[in-house]
C-alpha cells in the first residue's frame, strides 16, 4: 500500500497528492505528465478516516 503525507496547503486547506501513473490511466493526464483541461472532483467523507474521491466529467466549455 502506497501512503501519500497530507500536507497544509494554506490557512484554509490541507492536500495530498494522486499519483500521475493513476491519473493517466483515467485521462487526466496527457502523455507529458500535464493536465489536459480543467478537471473537478468531488470528495465525501464516509467514516471517521476514510474518504472518497470521485472524478466528475469534464464540465468545461
């Protein structure tokens, strides 16, 4: 199992990274490791320590 470290992004917001391998399997990404368009994902929390993270479709126009 992988672990990622959660990080302070700012005085409001904490981040983790997804690897890049995962993110080009779904498209996210194009073959130089960079971001295709704009992409928005929504985040769930279920239970105390566990978190759900869901790619939406590309809503940009």
């Amino acid at each position: 199992m992988a672990l990622n470290k959660l990080r302070q992004l700012d005085q409001n917001s904490l981040g983790v990274t997804l690897p890049k391998d995962d993110l080009r399997i779904d498209g996210v990404l194009d073959e130089n490791g960079e971001l295709r368009d704009e992409h928005y994902v929504h985040i769930r929390h279920l239970e105390e320590g566990e978190w759900k993270i869901e790619l939406l479709d590309n809503t940009s126009s």
